[in-house]
C-alpha cells in the first residue's frame, strides 16, 4: 500500500525537502515533537493503515513556528487507488463548531452582543420558551415556562435546552413536525423552526450536543445583516488563506473529495455510496448549518489551528484578540447534573465551541494532553488540538465511521506526546 511521508527536521530527509514553511530552528531548543516522537507517529499511522484498522489517514503536527511532522497513509478512495495527500478535501462535520466561534467572537469583539444577553434580544423567536417537564397522568407531554432566558452563553456551550432529535423524550415528536434542520431551510427558517419545539430541559441545568452552534450562525447572520457563509468567508477564512474550506466543493476539486468509510463490528470496510456522503457538498443548500457541514485540507485547518495558537494572529493578520482566544478556551461549563458523553474525552470542560482540558489525565486509558489545550473533533473521526503550554498544535484527519471505535485519537495522542506517566509533558 502506497505511503506518502515527509518528516520534516528529523535528520531523515535531506534537507532540500524541509519546507519553507517549516524553518529550520536550533537543535538545543527543547520539543515536544523530536525524532522520537516523529517516529512513533509515523510508526503508530502507518500499522493502523497495514492492520486494515484504517483505510488512510494524514496528520500534521506545528510546534514552536514550524512544521515537525507531516504524514499521509493509505487511501483517500482505496476503490480508485487514490492515496492520501496533502490536498485532500475532508468532511470535517463538528470541526465546523469551532470556525463559527470563531465568526461569532469577531462580533463580539465589534460590541456586537454580550455572553450573558438572552438570545431573544436578537433572535425574538426565543423568547418565553417551554420546557419539557414529564408526562401528566394521561401520559401527555407536561410544559412549564423556562426559569430564566436561554442566553448567548448557553448556546455556545451547549446548555441552552434545546431539542437535538426526534427521539428526545417529551419533544422528539415536535422536533420531527419542525424539522428546522432541513435542507432546504435557511438559516432564518431554521431558527424560526428550532424555536417552536419546547426545550428539553431549562437552561444551564445539562450539557446537550450539537444544534446551539447553528443558531450562533443565525445570530451571526442576524448581527451582521449577511448572509453567514458570506460573513465566515470574508472574515475568517479569506483572511487565513482557507480558499479549500466551504460547504460546496466546486466539480474541477471533487475528485479530491476523500470516501467516507463505515466501519463493520467485523472489521470490515464499506465505502459509503457518494450519492449519500457527497451530496451536501456537491449541491447548494439553502441551509449552511454552524455545527456541520465543511469540508477542508489538511493544511486549510492548520492555518486555523495555529491562528488560535498565536493568540487570534496568523502571518501578519489579525482575526480576534488575544483575550478574545483566551475567552473561548476557558472552561465556561457551569455544575450541570448532566454532561452526556462529554467526560468521555477526559478531564474537560467546554469553553466557546471547543473543550478545554482542566486537569490531567486521571490514568493511562484517558486520551493524553496537556491542562490548558483546547480541542474539538468531528462525526468522521477528525480531530484537532491547540496545545498553549507546549506550542504545539495538531490536526488528524480520516473519513471513518462509526466515530472512532479504534481509539485512534487516543494512540495519536500518545504518539506525539508519549506514553502517559508522572514525568509526562503533560502535566
């Protein structure tokens, strides 16, 4: 199986395939990323790959203002025999949450809104919501007035109530009448639609996952009086150079679309057809969802990635203030009696769109990092993070489903920082 390797500054290479991108710096300056860490990424990719536990997968690692690992392994399209490469376009699904953050904070920053405001002062639809409060004795839905107002807080870090599904207890079946994430729904629509289903619980009381972040791309297209994919394009992605990061890849760049992968209890493999995986981002929608929907390369996401390492800055231009960065990657998660699956990613909280590492890993099964990262991955089994303390950040992309069930993102982690024990740099 064809492999595609650059290790860049490790001694293997000559040093005319060191890119420009990645300067040469001191060897006495201390990494996280040396030869040894180079090797066991390398080394950990390339056996899921041969095992069959992948199809392909590529990987970037930045550290200290240059580039210290690029691999790419196995096949974007194993039918067609098309390797992974560096301009590989993936559906990068929840790694959208992030970048619409991102949009969301730069009007923040303009005194567009504060965190603490109700949705409702720009989004009226959201006003004196219901909330879902069991069944009554005839075993109909039971509804009461929510305890205070869902605010622009709640709905960045997932606490804002609403109903995620049709199968959400109480209101599923108004969710399903609403349908608000149809395709055909604009964003407006879409808010519209969301804001007729009776909340699942009261605000601030649970973590639920997933469709707080499209009403911040409302919000934003609310704010900013434009359309949301215009205002992300000419504020965040132009401005980093992201010209591969959209929501339709135009025909002359869909031959680099990477397959999408489902993975059997058996360990098989079977190509999801393109008609299905393809088909929100090979046709225009009305919808352009916050919480999913992107694609990007690997080095698209990187240039966003070490945007927010620099503290909101990347080559000369500014997308959000350093405080700004720093705001987003604080834990805002309040004592909630439920947070779902979220401490299935270890010593967390959720800050504006990414979670945040609190402490250290409790034991060696947790995935590995550092206290201050802050990180968020998508549907497909993509990953990034941006470690503050190390200067380092890293991004993983594959096309795999179910999510992860290989622990993938727990043997990367490992990889680039080394097996977790008292004297790891993650402490």
């Amino acid at each position: 199986m064809r492999r595609l390797l650059l290790l860049s500054l490790c001694g293997i290479v000559p040093a005319c395939a060191t890119s420009a991108r990645a300067p040469v710096v001191t060897a006495t300056t201390p990494h996280v990323v040396g030869a040894a860490a180079r090797a066991r990424i390398d080394s950990t990719l390339s056996a899921y790959v041969s095992s069959g536990r992948l199809v392909g997968a590529s990987a970037l690692v930045w550290e200290k203002g240059a580039e210290r690992f690029y691999g790419a392994y196995g096949f974007a399209d194993r039918e067609a025999r098309r390797p992974y490469t560096r301009d590989a376009i993936v559906q990068i699904y929840s790694m959208t949450k992030p970048i619409t953050g991102v949009a969301l904070m730069t009007l923040y920053e303009q005194g567009k809104f504060q965190l603490d405001e109700p949705v409702a002062k720009y989004l009226p639809e959201f006003a004196n919501p219901r909330v879902y409060a069991g069944n009554d004795a005839s075993g109909a839905p039971r509804f009461v007035p929510a305890d205070r107002p869902i605010s622009i807080r709640d709905i960045t870090r997932h606490t804002a109530g609403f109903a995620t599904s049709p199968g959400e207890p109480g209101v599923g079946p108004f969710y399903a009448a609403a349908d608000p994430l149809n395709r055909d729904n604009t964003l407006a629509e879409f808010s519209r639609k969301l804001a007729s289903v009776p909340l699942a619980f009261q605000p601030g009381t649970r973590w639920s996952y997933g469709i707080s972040v499209d009403v911040q791309a409302a919000l934003v297209e609310k704010l900013a009086g434009q359309p949301f994919e215009q205002y992300v394009r000419e504020h965040v992605l132009d401005p980093l150079g992201m010209r591969h990061t959209r929501y339709y890849v135009p025909q002359a760049a869909q031959t680099n679309l990477a397959v999408l992968y489902q993975r059997g209890g058996d360990g098989s493999w079977t190509r999801t057809p393109d008609s299905t995986y393809r088909s929100f981002n090979t046709q225009r929608w009305a919808l352009t969802p916050g919480a999913f929907g992107l694609t990007s390369t690997l080095d698209d996401y990187m240039r966003f990635a070490r945007m927010l390492l620099n503290g909101g800055e990347l080559a000369g231009v500014r997308i959000l203030r350093p405080e700004t960065v720093k705001l987003m990657a604080t834990n805002h998660l309040p004592a909630v009696r439920d947070s779902s699956w979220l401490p299935s990613k270890g010593q967390v909280g959720f800050g504006i769109d990414f979670a945040v590492r609190v402490a250290p890993p409790k034991s060696a099964a947790e995935n590995n990092g550092a206290v201050g990262e802050f990180f968020w991955d998508g549907l497909a089994s993509t990953l990034f993070w941006v470690d503050p303390k190390n200067d380092l950040a890293a991004v993983l992309f594959t096309q795999m489903l179910p999510f992860d069930q290989v622990r993938l993102h727990k043997s990367f982690r490992d990889a680039v920082y080394g097996p977790i024990d008292g004297g790891s740099v993650t402490q």
